[in-house]
C-alpha cells in the first residue's frame, strides 16, 4: 500500500530530500567564495595586466635631462627655457672645453640639436667668482639675449647690433691672430644689462667684476674669459637660437656642472 501524503513516512522523505538539496546549495556557495579568493591564473607566458613597468622602460618614458648636469645646475635652467648652449671644459684650469646645442622638447625632454663643437674658454681656465682681467671664464648659466659684429646678420633671431666697433686685431696669449675673432658675436648675460647690445659697458656688478663675456669666432687659443668657437660653427649657432626659446648658455669645468 502507497503512503499517504500525511503518513509519518511521507514527512521522513521530504525531509530528507531538503536537507540533501540544502547541503547541495551551501557547497555550491562555497565552491564559489572559494573561486572567488583564488582566481585561475594567467596562462604560460601571459603577463599580469597591471604589473608595473620594469625601471628600464620607466626611465625611457621620462623626459631626458641634459647629459653631465647635476641637480644644483639644473635647476639654474627656467622652466620656460627652451633652448641651452652648454660648454663643458676639462678642468678648472683648462682652456679647452667643447659645446652643443641642446633643445627641449614638451614630450622628450632635453635633445642635442648640433654636434660636439670643439671651443676653447679663458686663458687660465674658470673662476665661479669672475673678475676683470682674471683671463677666467665665469662657471653659470646666463641668458643668451643679443648679438652683433663686423659683418652683416647672418639669419639670426635674436637683435644684431652690426659696427665697425666689433674689428679686433693683434695677437693672442699663444701668437694666434686675433683678427675675425668679432666678426659675429653673443653676448653672454653675465655682468651686463641684458636688451643692450653687446658692445655696451653697463656693469651692473661694477667693473672689478668684469664683464664683455661674449660667445664669438675662436682664434685657436684661450680667450680673455670669452667662449670661442669654429666660425662656421658660430654662424650655426647664431642661425639656430630664437628669442621665444629663451636661450642660455651654461658654462663651466665638468666637475662644476655635474653638481
């Protein structure tokens, strides 16, 4: 004989099966929080996909800075600088060193926009306290804001002061001819009034401090405190600087600007 809905075996069964379906479903849940805590893993050789970069592509992501600059000389550079000449000498009492141009660009930073030009800096080498007839050039960054010489502009930005007054003649410390040496020139915006052209005497630090630091025609020796280069090396340099890249130049013994 069937059991009858209410028979007391007929509750046993049903009891039975819920508890069997409650335990079904409580494993289940489990199964899934346990899934949950421990997801499958990446296949062999997939990479994480929020790994970070490793410290090699780190460093090609950011903006290059000026190679053999320290922290202390970089910060002398303005923010809104886009152009820098920088002129590297051996040592503080050398007068051979060499430049390059270098420009900013917003996304890659610092590039060498000329090659290694050789150059040639004061006499006796570089003084970080310049003063007048030291034959010294002086160790900084100063702004590049005016040129001039003998000959006619070459296709320059910046304002060009042409005069007779820029004819240089005689020799040098080592019997070299200085003639030509003015021919073009820039100056250097140390101890001096910057908007003026460079053949002005203003001294805003007076005169034992110096000044009429110019970037012009090297003559093959060391300079009075001057920064000489190749002539057709300085007509480059004249036909690359813009004025709305607020040019400078940053000058020294390499020692001093690695700080």
């Amino acid at each position: 004989m069937n059991p009858t809905p209410d028979s007391p075996r007929t509750r046993r069964a049903a009891l039975a099966l819920g508890a069997a379906a409650f335990l079904s479903a409580c494993s289940a849940e489990e199964k899934g929080r346990s899934g949950d805590r421990n997801p499958p893993g990446p296949g062999p050789g997939a990479a994480a996909p929020d790994s970070p970069p490793s410290p090699a592509a780190a460093a090609a992501r950011r903006p290059a800075d000026i190679p053999g600059l320290g922290l202390r000389t970089r910060a002398t550079i303005g923010a809104r600088t886009r152009q820098a000449l920088v002129v590297t000498g051996e040592s503080a009492d050398s007068n051979v060193c060499r430049a390059v141009l270098y420009e900013r660009h917003p996304a890659l930073g610092w590039r060498p926009a000329s090659a290694v030009w050789p150059a040639r800096n004061g006499h006796r080498g570089w003084s970080g306290h310049h003063l007048q007839g030291d034959l010294r050039s002086p160790v900084g960054t100063f702004t590049l804001t005016d040129a001039g010489g003998r000959l006619p502009d070459p296709g320059t930005e910046l304002p060009y002061h042409r005069d007779p007054i820029y004819t240089l003649g005689g020799r040098n410390f080592e019997g070299e001819p200085k003639a030509g040496a003015f021919d073009y020139v820039v100056a250097v915006d140390y101890n001096r009034y910057p908007g003026r052209t460079p053949s002005d005497w203003g001294r805003p630090l007076g005169t034992r401090r110096g000044g009429g630091i110019w970037v012009h025609i090297g003559h093959g020796g060391g300079t009075e405190g001057c920064i000489g280069l190749p002539r057709d090396r300085m007509q480059e340099l004249l036909r690359a600087l813009r004025r709305a890249a607020r040019p400078v130049i940053v000058m020294g013994p390499a020692d001093a600007l690695a700080r």
